[in-house]
C-alpha cells in the first residue's frame, strides 16, 4: 500500500470536519477527500423495501472543463445510506461508518479498497471496549455512540483514527486491517455490560451468548431485504466463516432431508475467533454470466510500488547453467561435505555461473518481489508459477559458494551468502501460491542450517555477531502467511466454478455446462480416472448448483483461513477437522475434494521451516549476547517479546539451558512433547535440535 504523508496539522482539520458531519441530519450523498482530488457519490437505497440498493461511485476529479474519471462503482453493503464517509487523498481507501436510523447498531465501520473490494466490516463489538458502553446512548432504533466524535486518516501511521467523545481513540491499522488495541474489544462474555436497550438491537435475532461468538451473530442483526442478504452474508463469511444460511461441506441438493446435512462451516469454526480477511485479501466472488478474470486480479497483487526485484531474478535465471551432474554430489556440496564442495566439477559448474549467481544476490538485496503470471487460456488452474526450480538452483549455487567460503575461513563473506539466499527465499514464499511458499521455504531452510554450521565451526569465532544479528534479521524475513497463501487456493478454485456453469440467456439460471464440468474432472483426476464416478459427480453437480457451490466453497475456505490463522497446536488439528469432511467421503462436494490441496501436511512443513528461522535467529542473538556480555543467558527472558524466541511449534518458548560455557537449544517438534533433546531430524516424533549442531 502506498504511503502518502499528512501533518498534523492536517490531520487535526481532517478530524475536526469528521467531527462536523457528526450533526448531518442526512447522509452525505457527495463527499471530497480532504485534497479535493476524489469524490464519492452515494445514492442512497430503500432498506427492506423494493427497488435500488445503496449505490456509490468513485471519481477522480480531472481539471476544469475535463470530465471526471470514474474509478469505480459498486453497491455498498448499507440498507439506506452511511451516516460519514471518508475518503483518502490518494483515493485507494473508502471508510463508511454507520448506517442512516440506525447508527452504530449497523455497519459500524466499512473500509473499501482501491478498486471499491469490500476489504472489512466492523461491528460495534469490535470497536468499543467495556468502559465505552456507559458512553454509548439509545434513540428509537439508532445505536449513538460517534456524536461529536471525530475521525480520519493518519497517514504517517498508515491508520484510520476515531476519536470518540469521552477521550479514547479508536485506531484502525490499515495495513493489517485489525483494531491497534490498548484494550480488549467487548468480548461475548462481556456482553452484559452492554445496555439491555442496546444490546436488543445489536442482536435482534441473536441466540444465547454461549450458542454463537459475536461474529456469527452479524449476519443477523438486523432484518434484511433479499438483495441485502447476499451482501451481509459475504460479510459474515469474512468474519468467521459463518453464513446467515449455514452452508454444509457435505452439499446435498436443497431436497435432501435434513438428517442427511453434515457438520456447518459456522460449527467447524465455532471454537475459533474471528478472522478478519488477513492482509485485505478479499478474493472476488466468481460470476458466470461475466467472469471474473482472476488472473489479472493476482497480478493486480503483485504489483510493487518500488523497486522490484523479479526482473532482476529474471535476469538471473536467464544467465543460469543447470547443474551437469549427480544430483548427490550437488546435495552433498550444500550440506557442507569437504569431498564434494573440493570437486573440480562443482567448481567448473560454479565458475559458469558467476554471473548468474551475482544476478540473484544483487535481487536479493531488493525490498520485495512481485509477480506476472500467465495463463495460456486464462484460467487460474493453468497459470505458469515463476521459475521456482531454476530459482531454487541458484539458491544451492549461492549456498555452495558461500560453504567454499567457510571452507577457506572467510566467515562474512561465507555469512552473506546464506542471508542472500534466506532474503531470495523470502521473495520466492511471497507469491499468493502454497507450492511458493513451500518452494521459498525450501530455499531458506537449508541456508539457516549452513548459517548455524557456520556459528559453530572455525569460522564461527571471526564473526561479528551483534552486525550478524541485525542483518539476519533483516534478510530471513518469514514467507507469507498460510491464511494469506490459502486465498490464491480460494481464487483457483472460484474460477473453476464460474467456468463449468453459463447463463441460461432466457432464464438468467446457471445452468451446468456438463462437458467443461466433465473436462475439469479429467483435467484434476488424470487419465485413469473412474468414468462412472464421474458420471454420479456430474449428476450431483446438477442437482447442487451454481449457488450452494460457490457457497460451499467459500465457507470451507473460510473455515480453513480461520484455522490457519491460529497458532500451530490450535491449527494443525482444527484443519485436519476440517479437511476430514473431505477426505474419503463420497457425498463431499465433488468439486472440493477434487480441487482443494491438503494442507494438514503443507502446515507441518511450514511451521518446521519457520522453526528453523527463528531458532537461527535466536542462536546468532545468543552469541551477539555472549559476545558482549562474556557469558550465554540464565534463560531466553532477555528476549522476551521478540518473535525469534517463541517455538513455533509449542507457541511457548525454545526450550533452552546453559551447559557449561555453552548452551543446548531445541524445539519440541510436530509431536509438541519436550523428549529431552532427542533430535528427529524431520521434527515429527521428536524434538528438532539447533544447538550444539547435531
């Protein structure tokens, strides 16, 4: 998200005309950023009645005489109209907050992206904590808690800033799109805190507190009209996975009996919080009488605003000579084994790619790396990924290189190698893609790992830890998250759908087109696929329909990003939950259990690579420390608050204790039980040892 600066100053008018609208008897239907350079017009619907939705448009004002360019337009989620709009100055963020008679007890905050994308809906829960209520009054049907509060964009903290009445602020990060807490919001055990006469009408048709989690209460807090309901819907399945309709993983035809309906999405998500969409990552809803091109909306994301080091990696892969030999010998060689890395071949093989190598290092040094991917029919499911395999080839070349460095006892030089590779594989984890996620954390792993060989050989004493530190830290940032990455699954599979359904040009009906339907099936389940299962999935898919499918498909996407959001002992047995519906199971959706990946095991392996960064973060820390301080830590506490610290695997501490003038470090593994240092390599039925090298 680009930056753009605002003074204080500004910023103190900004909220001082937030705080005038405060009065409006009307909603606004025209407002300006504060530069005068965008305008938004809102066009107000009739809530629970026929006719208009709540419509607005977003222009870029041009120089007198031109006309105005429109940047987009699209239905907001209001039922009448919002009560303040704010707009930025570079016109790439839209916030709405409250709803026209209502108040806060609707649509408490809305932020819309660049291209007008529902980017994430706040309810008043979210927003005000236990002390806030006493301030927050009650008139008719209209939740009051924003009177002269005044609000606005702070741009050097890239937030959204209310400041209520009585004092407090409200920040929003708008990077992260989360509350910056200085306290809880109301949680739903705190919910008889709120005032009897508010808390009806944010819950009008809420169960018990102990039946539904806030979130799911969203989708039902106030009547909807028809048109509204696939509005508030798609809110709520951003939320927490929930839908005011519970759609099951298991999709019958509407007609199956009601004994026949598996586990919901809203009860497979109901022990975990709600997950707001990570990062502003809200994938598109496919469309099949006008399909979505999601491949031109990946390669909106990964645009760079900056320098950007993908042509230079291009550049790079381009100079490359593939590696001639034994496959062993390479792999021996990045291990670090003395035979291999002597070699006259792997020599040679380096020598030719000097400049290649100097290419990828130099675009290891960028900022970030974005992407261009490229479909030859323009589905997602035939998007060529970037060059992982030659790009995983020069990360082992530059890995070599700087093992022959060591070798020869030039500890920098053989330092700057490993954070180069670790810093590329950051880049190459940074696509929307599970398998560049996997294929950028294999890049850094065995870099961290040549990094601790490093620490503990001869070399190891020429070092400069505290540099070190800080510069590992800089270059071994973590891939992106697996909630993030799972969306680019969400995209592939949305287009599948909207291309095996068109539109009936006399009914408007989806109706399934059974041959690119039977062509997708071939395509996923390969030559040797059953022909009479595929004639029963195609029947099943008839029945369930265009709707309930891309239903499904975002509830069980849903449920699967609010799962991996969480901390790996939470994680790892709420998607295996979740995956189970699929697994084995002939009445599962059978575009689902054909098209989804597993990612019981995806999560594993990323969780041992990000155990793997952050204990060689934390072993280069301990030698800066004992470098300054003559002796390693009593325990890890000096880096309390440092993410470098905490054991992915357990969500706890490393274990960690002095050894005499050393010291012993390692985590407890996938099994999460502390085995006393017994090391797995593979880090599944033991614990994974970084320190002493095992």
């Amino acid at each position: 998200m680009r930056r753009f600066q605002m003074s204080a100053t500004a910023l103190a008018v900004m909220l001082a005309l937030g705080g005038a609208l405060a009065e409006a008897q009307r909603p606004p239907r025209e407002t300006r950023s504060e530069n005068g350079r965008f305008l938004l017009r809102v066009s107000p619907g009739r809530a629970g009645r026929s006719g208009p939705s709540c419509q607005a448009t977003l222009y870029e004002c041009t120089p007198r005489g031109d006309a105005d360019r429109r940047v987009w337009e699209r239905p907001l989620v209001n039922d009448t109209a919002p009560l303040r709009v704010v707009v930025r100055d570079d016109g790439r963020l839209v916030v709405t907050l409250d709803e026209y008679r209502r108040g806060g007890a609707r649509h408490a905050v809305v932020v819309y992206g660049a291209q007008g994308e529902l980017l994430r809906h706040f309810l008043l829960t979210d927003l005000l904590t236990k002390d806030d209520w006493p301030n927050v009054k009650a008139s008719r049907r209209e939740v009051v808690w924003l009177k002269d509060a005044r609000c606005g964009f702070d741009a050097g903290a890239e937030q959204f800033v209310i400041e209520l009445a009585w004092g407090r602020k409200i920040r929003i990060d708008l990077k992260t799109l989360r509350v910056v807490r200085d306290a809880a919001g109301t949680t739903v055990e705190e919910a008889g805190t709120i005032p009897a006469e508010i808390l009806a009408q944010l819950f009008d048709h809420a169960a018990t507190a102990e039946e539904r989690a806030t979130a799911e209460r969203a989708a039902e807090i106030a009547e909807l009209s028809p048109g509204e309901q696939a509005q508030t819907t798609a809110i709520a399945r951003q939320l927490s996975g929930a839908s005011e309709a519970p759609t099951t993983l298991v999709a019958e035809a509407t007609s199956a009996p009601a004994a026949d309906v598996a586990e919901t999405p809203a009860e497979l998500a109901s022990s975990v919080a709600p997950a707001p969409v990570p990062a502003g990552i809200a994938v598109p809803l496919p469309n099949a009488a006008e399909r979505v091109d999601y491949v031109a909306w990946l390669n909106e994301l990964g645009q760079i605003d900056g320098p950007d080091a993908r042509p230079v990696y291009d550049a790079a892969v381009a100079k490359l000579w593939p590696w001639p030999g034994e496959a062993e010998l390479l792999a021996a060689a990045a291990r670090g084994d003395a035979a291999a890395l002597a070699a006259p071949e792997m020599t040679a093989w380096l020598e030719a790619n000097a400049e290649a190598i100097a290419a990828f290092r130099e675009a290891a040094q960028y900022p970030a790396k974005g992407w261009n991917l490229h479909s030859e029919d323009g589905t997602a499911l035939a998007v060529l990924l970037p060059d992982l395999a030659p790009l995983r080839t020069l990360a082992r070349a530059t890995l070599v290189e700087g093992r022959q460095l060591a070798a020869a006892g030039q500890g920098a030089a053989a330092a700057e190698c490993y954070l180069d590779v670790l810093a590329a594989g950051a880049h190459t984890g940074g696509g929307l893609t599970l398998i560049e996620n996997l294929v950028g954390m294999a890049m850094q792993t065995p870099a961290a790992e040549a990094l601790l060989d490093l620490e503990a050989g001869p070399a190891g004493d020429t070092l400069d830890y505290a540099a070190l530190s800080r510069n590992a830290e800089a270059a071994y940032r973590p891939t992106r998250p697996a909630a993030e990455a799972v969306q680019g699954e969400r995209a592939f599979f949305m287009d599948a759908v909207q291309r095996v359904w068109d539109v009936d040009p006399q009914t408007g009906d989806c109706v399934l087109n059974a041959t690119k339907a039977r062509e997708l099936l071939a395509l996923v389940e390969g030559e040797h696929g059953d022909a009479a299962q595929q004639a029963q999935d195609l029947n099943r898919l008839k029945d369930i329909g265009y709707e309930q499918t891309v239903a499904t498909g975002a509830a069980y996407y849903d449920a699967l990003t609010a799962a991996l959001a969480l901390p790996y002992p939470e994680a790892h047995p709420r998607v295996a939950e979740i995956e189970n519906t699929l697994a084995d199971n002939e009445s599962a959706h059978p575009l689902l259990r054909r098209l989804t990946p597993s990612l019981e095991r995806y999560g594993f392996l990323m969780t041992r690579g990000e155990t793997s960064r952050a204990a060689s973060l934390l072993v280069t820390h301990l030698h800066a420390y004992q470098q300054e301080h003559g002796e390693y830590p009593a325990s890890l506490e000096v880096f309390a608050g440092q993410d470098f610290a905490t054991d992915p695997f357990s969500a706890a501490p490393f274990v960690y204790r002095r050894a005499g003038n050393d010291f012993v470090l390692y985590s407890v593994g996938g099994n999460g039980v502390d085995d006393s240092g017994v090391h797995d390599r593979k880090g599944e039925t033991n614990d994974l040892v970084f320190w002493p090298r095992p």
